[in-house]
C-alpha cells in the first residue's frame, strides 16, 4: 500500500529511531516536544511502557507536530491490533513473529521484527515485513551488517542496542536504513531527572553524525 511505502520512507529519511521506554505518558510527551525541536521525528513507544497505548494515542492525535510513530515491543496479534488502532504508524518486534507479520499487513502498517540471522531476516522478508530489526546490534557489530548486506542487499537493516552518536555514522555508511537508539538517547534516568539539556545535546549529537553520514561528510 502507498501509505506504507511513505511510512518507510519517512524512517529512512529520519536516520534515527527514538525508542521510549518506561516512560508515562507525561514523561513521553515532554520527550517528544525535545526531541521534534532537534530534528527526531521518528518515535517509538514500547509497549511494556506504562500507559503505553494512552501514550500512543495521545502522540497520534497531536496535530500541531510531525510524528513518524511506532510502536515497540509488539510480541503477538492482539498487541499488534491495539497499538494499530490507538495510532501507530508501525510496529517494531524483538523478535520474528509471524502472526504479528500477518496483523500488520492486513492492516496495511509496516512491521520491522526482530533478527540475528540470514536466516531469520530472509524470511521475516518472505513473511512479508517491510525491513528488519537488526537486534542485538552491539555483539553483531559492523562486520555482521556488511556481511549479510552482501548476498542479501535487498534486505532494510534497522540495527538496534547499543548505538550512540559515536557509531550511528558507522552503521549507516555500512548499508543501515536507519537506526533504533533508545537507552543512549532517551533514558528513563535523564528524563525522569529533567536533564533536559543532556538528552537535547545527545538528540543534536545524533542528528549531526546522521546527517553527515548521509552527505558523506
């Protein structure tokens, strides 16, 4: 479907996915609010979050702001269908579940799952997800992202866990469609003590190596 095909687009030309987690909604929106000022407009809000769903819907229905919104942590069918309907836009898995797959296409909303394998990302593609979740990306490493973009160049990587704006330039150069940062850019620690101008000068640190990346800088 076209909108998925823009939904994509727009996580690619965003380079960096912003993942809340353990976040309430409050705490979500003020985050939100900073991180859209710094140029992250792709957010993804786990459901193992409190409120999750709330915090979802609230995103969603924020007319004022550019949100390219997903939802994470999707593990089954019905999960996926609720976060669907409070607004997200697509649906991010740890793991490869096809029933997930399933839900999100006849709902025509992107699923990136979760992979560590050839194996595994070759058929969450035959399954038909739209990229995959490279996860965890910091024991695979760089080396894994050239490698299986080698045969499989057809395949969206999404690494995932333990990228910060001192590699994000590296993954993308090496063939990443754009990259899941969490913990090294939202924390529940920085947001909950209001250190707002760490977490803003991690959002322009990120922005920055992206965009050079990008312009090959």
């Amino acid at each position: 479907m076209a909108y998925a095909f823009e939904r994509m687009q727009a996580l690619k030309d965003s380079g960096v996915i912003a993942i809340l987690r353990g976040l309430t909604t409050a705490e979500v929106t003020d985050t939100v609010d900073r991180l859209i000022d710094h140029g992250i407009h792709a957010i993804e809000i786990t459901l193992d979050s409190p409120g999750a769903l709330h915090s979802i819907d609230v995103i969603a229905n924020r007319p004022d702001q550019v949100v390219h919104l997903g939802a994470g942590t999707i593990l089954d069918a019905e999960s996926a269908r609720l976060a669907i309907a409070a607004g997200a836009q697509y649906l991010i898995c740890p793991v490869l579940k096809a029933d997930v797959i399933a839900t999100g296409r006849r709902y025509g909303c992107p699923v990136l799952p979760g992979v560590m394998t050839p194996t595994e990302a070759l058929t969450a593609m035959e399954m038909g997800a739209d990229a995959v979740k490279v996860f965890p990306a910091e024991p695979l490493g760089l080396a894994w992202i050239r490698a299986i973009r080698a045969p499989l160049p057809q395949i969206p990587l999404i690494p995932t866990g333990g990228i910060d704006a001192s590699n994000a330039a590296d993954f993308l150069r090496a063939g990443a469609l754009a990259l899941g940062i969490g913990s090294s850019l939202a924390s529940v620690s920085v947001v909950r003590s209001g250190e707002w101008e760490e977490l803003e000068r991690r959002a322009k640190a990120l922005r920055r190596a992206v965009d050079e990346a990008r312009i090959g800088v």
